[in-house]
C-alpha cells in the first residue's frame, strides 16, 4: 500500500520534462530563441520524445515556447512589451550618444568598426545569433562610448544590458534582419567618415536600431496570425 502511495506522488515523465526545459529557460541557459531539439532533450532525460512533446505544448500554451513550421520549438521572446521600450528609448539615446561622438571619431575608430563589421559578415553564412549579437554590440561601441556627455552614455548602457537580460538576440528571430544590419552599419560609418551633418548621423542610427525593432514586430504578427 505504501509502495502505491509513493507511486501516485511520482511526477509524469511529461511533468519532468516540462520542469527541465523551464527550469532552463527560466535560469537563462535556454535564451530567447533557442532550438528546443526534442530528440536531444529526450535523451538528456532518459525517456522518449512524446513526452518531451506534450512538454513542449503545455510551455506553448503559456506562451514561453513558440512552434514554427520549418524550424521547430524555439524558446520565445521574453516580456515582448520591455523589449519593444527598451529597443525604442535606445534608438534615441544610442542615436543621440553616435551624433555626439562622430566629431571625435579618428580614422582608427572608423577602422575598427569596419573590421568588427566584416567579422559580422563572414558570421552570416554559418549563422551563430548569439555570436553576431556580441559583434553588434562591439560595432555600436566603438561609434557611441566617445559620446562626451555621461549621462546620455550610461542611459545607452543600461539599454544594452537590459537587453541582454531580454533576450540573447533578435536575430534568432529574424535572422533576414542580420544582412540589412551589416549594410546598414557601413551607411553609418560613411556618413562619419564624410563629416556629415550630426543630425543626420543620428537619425540614420535611430532608423537602424527602430528597423530591428520592426523587423520583430512583423514576425510576431505572423507567428500570431498562424496561431
């Protein structure tokens, strides 16, 4: 009878699944649009696919997990509504601390941006989000940190840190967006290299960092369209 007792408290092999995979995601080793390779999963665990299946549906349902034809169980974007403020005030703040920094900008700055910019390219045929996130942040920096006003730099920073607490990359999502961004990057630099007008500078980084933002918006009204 006993032995029948402890059974019943016994969790699912789903419901051991499903702690796993949100544990995971909840503690940040599974970031915002990571592949949720069933098989894989399985395996770590020790039990079949289906229940890593029906694991995967409860996560859908509460909106952590989203399912694409074609590319499979990606983890989703969390807190969408933070990402899309946060994505927005940097646009101004990161554009604002670029127009400050292009007087002080040497021909070495431009050419840093530049290699950081190639490595970004030669990143997108073997497609590494996470990796070609990092390059992007190392591009802006070296475009914005000779902003001379402190206070417009630390806003910037604290965007870029309170993205990273988002999501690991936008690009998981739209990974398209990665080529526009590159070609972009190069109009901006040219922009500095050319000595023109500050405003203008900024808005082409504002424009930039909105296009991604856009780019997201658009997925997620076809993710939700298909759902």
């Amino acid at each position: 009878m006993a032995a029948a007792a402890v059974g019943s408290v016994t969790p699912s092999k789903s419901q051991v699944a499903y702690d796993h995979i949100r544990q995971r995601i909840e503690d940040g080793r599974y970031v915002s649009g990571f592949r949720l390779v069933l098989g894989q999963i399985a395996g770590e665990l020790g039990v079949s696919v289906v229940p890593v299946r029906e694991a995967i549906r409860r996560l859908e349902a509460e909106g952590l997990v989203t399912f694409e034809k074609n590319v499979g169980a990606q983890v989703a974007l969390l807190h969408e509504t933070e990402y899309s403020y946060t994505m927005e005030t940097l646009a101004l703040v990161e554009g604002a601390a670029t127009r400050l920094s292009a007087p002080l900008l040497t021909a070495g700055h431009l050419r840093r941006a530049r290699e950081v910019n190639r490595e970004m390219i030669a990143c997108l045929d073997d497609f590494i989000p996470h990796r070609f996130t990092q390059l992007n942040q190392e591009f802006h920096s070296v475009l914005f940190e000779e902003c001379p006003n402190p206070h417009i730099l630390d806003l910037v920073h604290r965007g870029w840190n309170r993205l990273a607490v988002l999501r690991d990359s936008t690009f998981s999502f739209v990974p398209g967006r990665a080529r526009e961004s590159v070609d972009e990057h190069e109009q901006i630099v040219r922009l500095i290299e050319t000595g023109a007008d500050p405003l203008e500078i900024e808005l082409a980084a504002r424009r930039h960092r909105l296009a991604t933002l856009d780019a997201f918006h658009a997925y997620q009204d076809v993710h939700k369209r298909h759902h």
